[in-house]
C-alpha cells in the first residue's frame, strides 16, 4: 500500500478493536485528516471496513483521498473489504429497523468479517444529519450500540458535526461512547465523562482498563429486560474479553430469535439459561438456551442466517425444536479463563 502523505493525528491510531470513540469536528477537513488515516490503518491490519459518510464529507471524496492513501483501494471495494457509503444509501435502507435491529446488523457484519478471514471489522459514521425530533432516539441507538460492541472485534468512531450539536448534544454524546476527541488549536485532544463535582464536565481523561467478565452479570445486563419471562441458572465464572465476545453475540441472536419468533413473543412463553463448565481434556463451558410454554409453536421452514452464524461462533452448535418449544446447546473453549477452575 501507497503511504499517505497526510501527518499523523495520534488518536485514529490509539482506537483499537473494541473502542466505541466518537469525535467532534468543524471542518470536512477535519474529517479528512482523521478518517483517511483511521481507515488506511484499519486495511493494512487486515481488517473488514465500512465506512458511512455525510455532510459535510460525501462519499465521492471520502473515496478519492483514500485512493491517494491506499494504493490498491478499488480491489479492495471491488472484493468487498472496503465499503464506502452515502447517508442515504446506508441509514434510509435501515430507517424501518428498531434499536436492537440495527444494532444486530453491526453483531452480524463484524462475524461476516470474522468468517471471510478478516482480523476484525473497523466502522465510522456521521451523526450530522440526524433530525433534531430524532435526537434521543439516536442516542438511544448509540448508547445500545456501546454495550453491544464493548466485547467484539469491532474498531468504531462516530463523528459529530459541532455545527449542528447543541451543548446538551455533546454531553449525550460522551455519555454513550467509551472515549471521544475533539479539536483544540489544531491539536485533537481525548475527552471523557467526569461526574466528580456532581455534575457532568469535560475533562482529560484515560480510558479505564478491560475488566474480565463475570458470566452472570453479563447475563442480567443482556436479558434483564426480560427479567420476568428468564430464568438464569449457572455458577459464578469470570470470562476473559474474547469469550465474553463470543457469549455476548450468541445470546443477542437467541434473544432476537425468542422476540420474534420464540418464547419471548408469546405471552405464557419462558426461557430457561443453564451453564456449567468441565473439563473435557481442556476446560470449557457449556450452555443450554430452553424455550418452553410456547402454544401455536411453528416449525421454522429453513434454517436462518443467524443460526449458520452462531453455528460457527460456538462449538457443539445444537438446536433441537420440540412441541412447544425449543432447546439450544453450544460450548465455548475456557483456555486462558480468568475464572476459578471448574
């Protein structure tokens, strides 16, 4: 690949797989000096980029200069790894989708990646357009979309158009983005989230180091919503990020599955979330997702993209349909585990 002739801004190389970082611009300029070496970055590390543009930077010239950074970009358009969207092309095709939706395509594309050899998936967005009416809606997506991606392979930085946010807008930003920048005398600078004096003020700050997960607090903050339809059954086990990933994705597409298909769309329908891990000549965990008490159960004609996703996801991928209801079973490697022993 061509070097860019553009100077380094530091923070596009300090965001990582598994950052959610947004920035605060003025300028197309602005988004130029980032973006071209966010995304140049993310191609020579192999990973799957999508990129969704806006005003006041269109997609015409977002693609231009990264041709001038990126020698081979249109092989690369060409064989899928580099997409290059308008705001209407990309937000008006998912305007009928709701918050978990929308959040899914992202949970989908990023396992697409991963299954095409791609090291990961590296995004970037433009917030410029959103309607004021729209406002909290889209922060709600955000801030869904942040808990959802902590734990994937997934590099993100949402941009934010300091012409079109108000005072109150920038805070809700931060509030929904694990670390963000913004420009100070031509000098990007991190800003973060303080609740120190009672109140919310910007200030410099690091980002606060990954904690290895605990399998059943991850469970409550993924199906709590359900709280009253899900019964969780399993010992207390810490998972380290890349399981934790993996678990997270799996449970998002039963859940989505249950809501629209399943137990969680029926009434008098349950689910039952049983996990345990062994050793089995390497430590493993194993979990079985039981859905029950489902009247007018129909059996699927044809087995769905998610399913083929989460089949490889997991290991022992089984799903068994059974008169009112279904059971589904998978096992995820413990190796490495920051938890007790089993």
């Amino acid at each position: 690949m061509a070097q860019s002739s553009r100077a380094d801004t530091g923070h596009t190389g300090r965001i990582g797989l598994g950052d959610h970082a947004c920035q605060f611009f003025l300028t197309a300029d602005d988004l130029s000096q980032t973006l071209i070496s966010y995304f140049k970055m993310g191609l020579e590390q192999n990973q799957a980029c999508v990129w969704v543009t806006a005003p006041p930077y269109p997609a015409d010239r977002a693609l231009s200069e990264l041709r001038e950074a990126v020698s081979d970009t249109d092989r690369l358009v060409a064989n899928g790894q580099l997409q290059i969207y308008s705001y209407d092309e990309w937000y008006l095709k998912y305007a009928e989708l709701g918050l978990d939706e929308l959040v899914r395509v992202w949970l989908t594309r990023v396992q697409e990646a991963t299954i095409a050899g791609h090291a990961g998936l590296r995004i970037s967005g433009n917030g410029s357009l959103v309607a004021r009416e729209m406002w909290p809606t889209f922060m709600a997506y955000e801030k869904a979309l942040d808990s959802a991606l902590q734990d994937q392979p997934i590099a993100t930085l949402c941009s934010y158009w300091l012409r079109t946010c108000e005072a109150d807008d920038v805070l809700d930003v931060l509030n929904c983005h694990s670390c963000g920048w913004a420009k100070h005398q031509d000098r990007w600078e991190e800003i973060a989230i303080s609740l120190d004096t009672g109140r919310h003020r910007p200030v410099l700050a690091p980002r606060p180091p990954q904690e290895p997960r605990e399998i059943t607090q991850l469970m409550d903050e993924l199906l709590h919503i359900h709280a009253g339809k899900i019964r969780l059954d399993g010992s207390p086990l810490h998972l380290s990020r890349p399981q934790a990933a993996s678990l997270r994705l799996i449970i998002i597409e039963l859940t989505a599955n249950a809501e629209k298909h399943g137990a969680l769309a029926k009434p008098e329908g349950k689910v039952c979330v049983q996990w345990r891990a062994y050793i089995n000549g390497s430590r493993r965990l194993q979990v079985r997702w039981t859905e029950t008490a489902m009247s007018n159960f129909v059996l699927p004609e044809k087995v769905g993209a998610g399913t083929h996703l989460l089949a490889a996801r997991a290991e022992n991928f089984e799903r068994v349909f059974e008169a009112g209801g279904m059971s589904c079973t998978f096992e995820l490697s413990l190796e490495g585990h920051y938890g007790r022993h089993p």
